[in-house]
C-alpha cells in the first residue's frame, strides 16, 4: 500500500488536522486534477464528473473540506467504474 493510499485510508478515519500537500498527494495518485492558480485555493476536480472542489490551502483544514475532497473521489471512481 502507498503512502498515498495510506493517507487516503487516515482521511476517511478523521478528516481533521489535514494539510494541502496530504491533499495534493492522494489527488494524484487517485487520478484528479489539482490547480493552483498562484492564489491561497487550490482546485480539485476529476475527468468525467461535473465537480470542481476549491480548497483554501491554509492549515489545518477544515473537516467539510475533505469531507467534500473524499466524496470527489469516490465519484471519480465510481464514474470509472460505471460502463459506457
């Protein structure tokens, strides 16, 4: 299991006390998008789902942040899964 993986398990445990470097690295490895455009938020987002997430990047970060970061990434995996 990844580093990435692990910290992705540890998110859905407790979403408290998270960084946006964590963020960025689960982003990456489960496949979404992460931009930053030089401000304070970075923005997630997936291929093929309709959800773009802005996160501020101060720490620590808030728990319905990624609440709502781990529920991207189910619905970018599920819309993987789901057949053409």
């Amino acid at each position: 299991m990844s580093r990435a993986e692990k910290l992705l398990e540890k998110m859905r445990r407790n979403p408290r006390d998270w960084r946006i470097e964590d963020l960025v690295q689960v982003a990456a490895r489960q496949g979404l998008q992460v931009r930053n455009d030089g401000g304070s938020d970075y923005i997630f987002s997936a291929p093929g789902v309709d959800l773009h997430l802005s996160i501020p990047s101060r720490r620590p970060i808030k728990p319905i942040y990624v609440e709502r970061f781990l529920a991207l990434i189910e619905r970018a995996t599920s819309t993987e899964l789901e057949p053409s």
